[in-house]
C-alpha cells in the first residue's frame, strides 16, 4: 500500500516536530536509536543527570512496555500489511518524553506545543489509526491488555503475557496472544499439544509451546526417545540431549537436540530450546556444531558460547 499525499504530509510534519524538540532539549539526531539504560534509576540523580533519566525512565522504558511490547504483539497477529499508519495510544513513549520536558519548564515554542497537544489527545483517545485524502480510519482501543513485570527491569516495564488466554483483546472479539512477551498462535496458550510443537517451525513459537506444557510435560507426550547426552563445551554445566522424533506421516525423519542458551536472561536464567537436527546424528556435540555449520570437532573447542 503506497503512502497517498496526507500520509506523507503528516510523516513529514511530525519528523520536523521530533527534530525541532530535540534541538530545543539539546539532543543529535542519533538520540532516537535505542540506549541502554542506567543500572539503577537512582544513579541518574545521584549524578545530577535529569535528562539521562528522562530517556531511560520515560522514553525508553514506555516504549519498550508500550510500542515494542503491545503494538508488537498485535503487529504479530496481523495477516497483512498495514501501509503507513499511526499507533495512537502506542505513540505514548515520544509524546510522553516531550511532555515531561515542558512540565519541568521547557519551552518548545507556542507552535511546536500546540501540535504536541494534538498528539497527546490522539494518544488518549484512540488506538491505531490511517489518515487518507478523503477519510480517516480510527481504531478503538482494546478492552483487555494484560501484561507481567519485565524481570530485572529497573524502570518497572511490563511486556505482554496471559497463561489462560488473550493478552489483548479488542471490543469485536479480536485477540492477540503472548507468551512472557513473545507473541504466538493463539493454539500456543489455548490448545497446545505436543504434534502441534513437533510441526511448528519457528523456534521462538516451539520454545513458547514447550515451556506452556513444560519440558518434562512435552518429552513424555510427544514418545520422543532418547538418543544420547553430553556435556554442552563452552557452555558451563549445561548438558547437550538428543532425542529421536516419532515420524509423522508425510515428515521428514529429524531428531530433537534440547540445549540451554548460553546467554543470561535479565532474571538470571537460561532459556532451554529444541532445535530439530537431522537424523543421521548420534552424537549430541555433532549434532549441535551443526546447528552452528560447524564440525562436531569444532564446536566441541569452543571456549564460551553465547
């Protein structure tokens, strides 16, 4: 869908509003790229850094709970392109960051202010909406939204998370769904099995499924049978375990290699994944070094995996 003549207009009337702000509040251009937030709220002040802890504390951390988190799980959802748009309530993060600036006494300027209240009531008034020639779409705002604290979050974000149904959910009975902030099918939460997870291809969704039945739980419905064990290289403590997978009709033959990210989690776990390998493997460390396109002998000297 191409942008018409107002799509484009007020793409350009908001670029040149952001920019304005920003050189009134002393920020580069590059100030809109992601930042790392500081360690603890409380270092910003303690440093006299007011605007360190606008961007993190309002900025940052309401776009992360809000667009990334919320309009990223009902983006997820969609079948179809949506074209240029706007996300309403979900624009809150920038609207909010300006606004706290001209609360501590800021000024932008009479013109400048009176667009962002503009901005500000669409934010409080409706959900996504797209401007055209002739008329102008507006979405209601959903009437479910259910969300759980981000582990380790020093800002108190939220990402999107319902066990026993919708995370969002709409007046006309759309929904979308979410797992610890990972949007999936709505089979995930309402209806998982272990066949549905044996055929699913993105690994992020089988992870979600997984953990939804718990490991234990998937390895005893699904009749995989064990293959073999091995210490993870490069990997602390973790174990390597590999699986052989019931073929279902009209399947390929694979096998399940089950492995714990290297990496930490924010709460200070490790996610455990199933990556499909082919069957021909009987030793787990092989079979991993070919989830990386490594030799098994290669993988197995690697010093730290992330």
């Amino acid at each position: 869908m191409s942008p018409t003549w107002l799509e484009s207009r007020l793409a350009n009337s908001l670029s040149g509003l952001r920019a304005r702000f920003n050189r009134r509040i002393g920020f580069s251009d590059n100030s809109w790229r992601p930042f790392v937030p500081p360690e603890d709220p409380s270092e910003a002040l303690d440093r006299g850094s007011l605007d360190s802890l606008l961007i993190s504390g309002i900025r940052g951390s309401v776009r992360r709970s809000i667009r990334d988190s919320v309009a990223g799980t009902i983006k997820a959802e969609l079948r179809e392109p949506i074209g240029l748009g706007w996300y309403g309530q979900h624009e809150a993060h920038w609207v909010a960051h300006y606004d706290a600036h001209r609360r501590l006494g800021v000024h932008f300027g009479r013109e400048p202010e009176r667009q962002l209240d503009l901005w500000a009531e669409t934010v409080r008034s409706c959900g996504w909406w797209w401007p055209r020639d002739d008329v102008c779409v507006l979405t209601e705002r959903p009437v479910v939204v259910r969300t759980e604290p981000v582990p380790g979050s020093a800002y108190g974000e939220v990402r999107t998370h319902a066990a026993d149904g919708p995370a969002i959910a709409y007046p006309d009975g759309w929904r979308a769904y979410a797992w610890h902030g990972t949007p999936v099918p709505a089979w995930v939460i309402e209806d998982v099995t272990a066949e549905a997870v044996n055929t699913e291809r993105n690994i992020e969704v089988r992870r979600c499924a997984v953990e939804r039945l718990g490991w234990d739980g998937y390895l005893e419905r699904a009749g995989l049978t064990f293959v073999a064990r091995a210490p993870d290289p490069g990997n602390g403590d973790a174990e390597l375990l590999l699986y052989d997978v019931p073929r279902a009709p009209g399947t390929i033959a694979r096998r399940l290699l089950l492995t714990v990210n290297g990496s930490v989690e924010r709460d200070g776990t490790r996610r455990r994944y199933g990556l499909n390998v082919p069957p021909w493997f009987d030793d787990p460390v092989d079979a991993a070094g070919w989830s990386y396109g490594l030799t098994g002998a290669q993988y197995a000297g690697l010093l730290r995996r992330t």
